[in-house]
C-alpha cells in the first residue's frame, strides 16, 4: 500500500527543525511519503554543520533566497526561509500534490525581521484561505482549542462576545471527531466569575453554549477554570476549549509536554505542528538530546 505524500515545512534553519527532519527521516519514511521543503544547497549546509548525512532518499522540493545559517540566532535571511518554506508547503496541498502539512517550529521575530505580517503558521492560515482556523494542541490523552491566540491578555476580556463565541464553538464541533463526553469551555475569571462577582464575562460564555448546544445537543459545560485541569475533572473531558493562550497550554505543556503536536482546525487542507519551538538553546549542539516526540506525534496525525 502506498503512503500518503506530506510536505514538510523545515520552519527557522537556525533552530532544531532541520536537526529532526534529518535525525529522524528513517522514521518518518514508514508514516508518510515526505516532500522537505528546502533546496539543495541550504540542506547541504545544514547537514555539514550538524554533521548527520542526508538520506538517499530526503526528497526537496522549492527554491529559495540566499540563506546563511547563523545558529540560534534570529535573521531576516532565516524568517523569510522559513516564511517561504511554508508557503512552498502550502502550495503543494493546494495543488492536491499532498494530502497534508506537517511544520518544524518558526521563529516570530525572524519573521517580523523579514517584513512577514503574520505572527505565526495559523494566522497565514487564515489569511490564506479566507477561514477562520483554529489552533488546537494536545495530544491523544487531551486537546487545548483556543478561543484566542497571541494577543494580550489585556485585550482577552473584551474579545469574549457571544456572536464570536458561538461560531468559534460551532466551528471546533464540526472540526474534530465527536467525543463521547462532553467538550469542556473555560471561564475566563476566577471561579467562572462567582455569578458576576468576579467579573461578568461568563454571561457571554454561558449564552454561547446555550446557543451551540441547542443546535448540536448538550455537547458544551462551562467549567470553572481553576479546577478544570485537576485530576477528577479532567478525566471527565478529552477536549477543552481555553478563553486564552496560557490557559489552555501552561497546564497541557505542564502535564504532556514532549507529546502534545499542534492542529490546524477548521480549513480546507490538513495541516499539523511540534508544540514546541525553536530550542536555540539545542540547535546544532552535540549530545542535545532533543525529544522527537512531537515531531513523530505530529506526522501520524497528519496521515490518519
């Protein structure tokens, strides 16, 4: 049987990702049919200076600017690869010349260096496709949707409105296979606001799970967010959908962080991540021990 082709996007050629794409590639190769967006002579460098040999069989595909490798450091030459290497990515599952996306980790400020707009993978995403895509991360034991990504926290609490709401919970519900339990959403105040004594934005939450839920069944509870990560209530749910980014992810990385990948939800393409990022602090290090978890985690669900 043959395997499905996937684009593999190398993300920042100063960080670990093309360290995992090399180390790894034998593994890779049993899951899926991997295109590596990079080009000969970038691939060269980074083999020479990691001192690993490319596989006979790494497949590239692209052409790119002029890139030095600078380890661990952010450049404008390195986000606009990085940039490119996911819109070679991108174009391939366009053109069904790849039923999926997987991508190594990005570095934001390179990208901000090299004039992209964007300020990740999943906000290109949007853009790209007209959708309104949404970034779930986890793994088989739990999965964190957010309601909002990298913005401030300051700006969280005006963000919750129940028109807003309702589509991002209707949307995440056709996304993903339906559970048998109930889908868990945070409140955003302490104790779910305590009946509007901590706040009232839960008012808009509870009204956008009436709203869902009448259309779908009783698939959403509002859970109070400080305990919703405790043992016992935890095992009650699979997926959670976090008002904000640290409160869905401080506890996941907390309890499975070597796991958990990143989903693309919500878009006409497939495309998964490593939730993890560059690791500067490891590139191109001897002896670095960097966990291939995600990395694997990632490429099997992008071909199921």
């Amino acid at each position: 049987m043959s395997l499905e082709k996937i684009a593999i996007s190398i993300g920042d050629i100063n960080g670990i990702g093309i360290e995992l794409a090399l180390k790894n590639h034998h593994i890779v190769k049993k899951l899926a049919n991997p295109i590596y967006c990079i080009d000969k002579k970038l691939l060269k460098k980074a083999s020479k200076k990691l001192n690993i040999a490319i596989p006979d069989d790494f497949k590239i595909y692209g052409k790119y600017k002029k890139c030095k490798i600078k380890v661990a450091v952010e450049t404008k030459s390195s986000g606009r690869f990085s940039y490119d290497s996911f819109k070679t990515a991108i174009d391939l599952a366009v053109k069904d010349e790849v039923s999926a996306i997987v991508t190594l980790p990005i570095n934001k400020k390179a990208w901000e260096l090299a004039g992209i707009d964007y300020v990740g993978h999943t906000d290109m995403l949007r853009d790209v496709f007209k959708k309104d895509a949404i970034m779930m991360l986890g793994c088989s034991q739990m999965y964190v949707a957010l309601f909002t990504e990298h913005i401030p926290l300051k700006d969280v609490a005006k963000y919750i409105k129940t028109k807003r709401l309702k589509k991002f919970l209707s949307d995440f519900f056709i996304s993903i296979d339906k559970p048998n339990q109930p889908i868990a959403v945070l409140g955003l105040n302490p104790h779910a606001g305590d009946n509007g004594v901590l706040g009232d934005e839960e008012k808009y939450i509870i009204k956008a799970i009436e709203k869902v839920n009448k259309k779908y069944g009783s698939k959403f509870e509002l859970v109070v967010p400080d305990i919703a990560f405790t043992p016992h209530i935890r095992s009650r749910y699979k997926y959670f959908c976090a008002m904000y980014h640290d409160q869905g992810l401080a506890p996941l990385k907390a309890l499975y962080f070597d796991q958990s990948i990143n989903v693309s939800l919500n878009l006409p393409i497939k495309r998964t991540s490593v939730d993890h990022g560059t690791a500067y602090d490891l590139a191109y290090k001897k002896n670095n021990n960097i966990s291939n978890l995600s990395y694997i985690n990632a490429i099997k669900e992008a071909v199921i």
